[in-house]
C-alpha cells in the first residue's frame, strides 16, 4: 500500500492528497494546531501533530512531501529528523519550493537552467533548504512553484468587498500556478521519477498582477478596482518583496519529462473554473 507522509500539511498538499486518496492511498499529515488536526481527519488524512517523533510514521511511508517553510538553520524538518527521514529510505520525496529562488529578471524568461539568485531571506533560505534535500541521498524532487491560487485563495472576494486595488508598476509580470496543477504535477512526478530533477510549476501566461484583478472584476460584473501607482501603495514587507521582483518562468520541463497537462492554462480558465465552482 502506497503511503504518503505529507511535512508541513498545507493548501498544496491538500490538494495532493484528495488526488490521492480515492486512488488508495494512505496520507499522514503533520499540522501544529489541534483544530486543524480535526480538519484533516475529516479529508480523510492522519493527523499527525508536530512536534512529533517521525520513526513509526516514516516506517509506514513510501512518499514523502515536504512543504513546510524554512527558517535559517534550512528545512525544520530536516533539522529536526534529519536521519530518521534518511533511514527510511522513501522510493519518492518531493519538497515544494519557489521561483522567488531565481531573484529578479526585469520581465525576461527564466528556466530550470538559469542559476539562482536569491535577493530575498524567504528566498535564501529556500534555496538552502533545497541543497539540504538534496543532500540527504534520497530520491528527493524539487517542485519551485509560481504564485499560487484556487479555491479559498484567489482575487474575487477583494474585487467584491471593494478592497482590491490594482498596484501599477510598469514592466511587473508574475508567473501563477493553480493549485490543482499542482497536484496534476506531483502525481505526475510520482509516477515518472527522476531523482535530482527540478521542475518549475507555473501556467503559461505569466501577467501582470492588475490584469489579474481587472478580468476577476470584469467576470463578477464590478467595476474594475482603482489602480495605484507601486510607489504610493500601501503594501506589506511580504508584499513589497514580490514586487521587487519581475520575471516570466518558462514550464517546458513538466510538460516534456512529466507529460503534464494543465488543467489551467492561464489565469482566464483558472478564474473562470473557480467563480463556476
């Protein structure tokens, strides 16, 4: 029996995880708070609250996805079941890192080939955490997802409230990843591995953020929010860091090594997929 031992069970991995589940598989999440604990034993999932000792999860584990933020000392579950996760040799580990590894581009197009540059603390400490992973000896695969959206995480209820508000910065692209395909990828790699490889996760429109905004208002039939010059808006630290970054991220690698195919193209079917459910 297939059994997937999810670090740092989050909105990507629930998502992994209802693909998996009616296929037979067992999914053991780990969750810090007891109310969410709750919540995965209704999806189906073993709670398994951290902190916690890994030994008989890992001893039932054929998978292992790894999800959780790092901090400065890299991955925290690594640090903390470093040889536990090493002894237990998985036939599949997937850790869920970013594109914010590859830094700033001015809007030109980057690869799985182009080196890291990260400009960001966030983004330091993903990419240590990746060389950790793949140090480990293990099967480890390295996902670096785009912006993610879907369901529950997405412009609408903003452009409805009215407190949207499209943030103009000439040149700004943002490449995007619905949540979906995401799952569609790992599933994918899962079946196709190919230990050591790096896969960018992202659509094939990468667009400006008030783009985003406008089609969200113009779908719900609202105005489209005001827009404010990037120097004027009111943002936070996480949210200005984004910004200080343009880049266009090519998705060549999933489609012709993994055979993937998006469900969400773009943003358009993403958002229109969405306000239909």
């Amino acid at each position: 029996m297939n059994t997937l031992l999810s670090l740092g069970h989050g909105y990507s991995a629930s998502a992994l995880a209802a693909r998996l589940l009616p296929l037979g598989w067992t999914v053991i999440g780990t969750c810090r708070d007891p109310g969410r604990a709750s919540t995965l034993r209704a999806a189906g999932v073993e709670p398994l609250l951290w902190p916690a000792d890994l030994a008989p999860a890992l001893s039932r584990a054929t998978h292992v996805l790894a999800s959780a933020a790092p901090d400065a000392g890299g991955d925290p579950f690594l640090q903390a079941a470093g040889d536990a996760l090493r002894a237990a040799r998985p036939v599949w580990v997937g850790y869920l890192s970013t594109t914010a590894v590859y830094g700033d581009h001015q809007g030109g197009w980057v690869d799985e080939a182009t080196p890291v540059n990260p400009q960001s603390t966030r983004a330091r400490q993903r990419v240590l955490a990746e060389s950790q992973w793949l140090a480990t000896g293990l099967p480890v695969h390295i996902f670096r997802l785009a912006g993610i959206y879907g369901p529950g995480r997405g412009p609408f209820e903003k452009v409805r409230d009215g407190t949207a508000r499209r943030v103009i910065k000439p040149g700004q692209v943002f490449s995007r990843i619905h949540v979906q395909d995401i799952a569609e990828t790992l599933v994918a790699s899962i079946s196709r591995p190919n230990p050591g490889a790096i896969y960018n996760v992202c659509d094939d429109n990468p667009a400006p953020p008030e783009d985003v905004l406008a089609h969200a208002a113009h779908l719900l039939g609202l105005p489209e929010p005001p827009a404010i010059p990037y120097d004027e808006a009111e943002m936070t630290p996480m949210a200005r860091s984004f910004y200080a970054e343009s880049k266009r991220v090519r998705n060549s690698r999933i489609k012709d090594e993994l055979g993937v195919r998006l469900n969400y193209p773009d943003y358009r079917a993403g958002l229109a997929a969405m306000l239909a459910g």
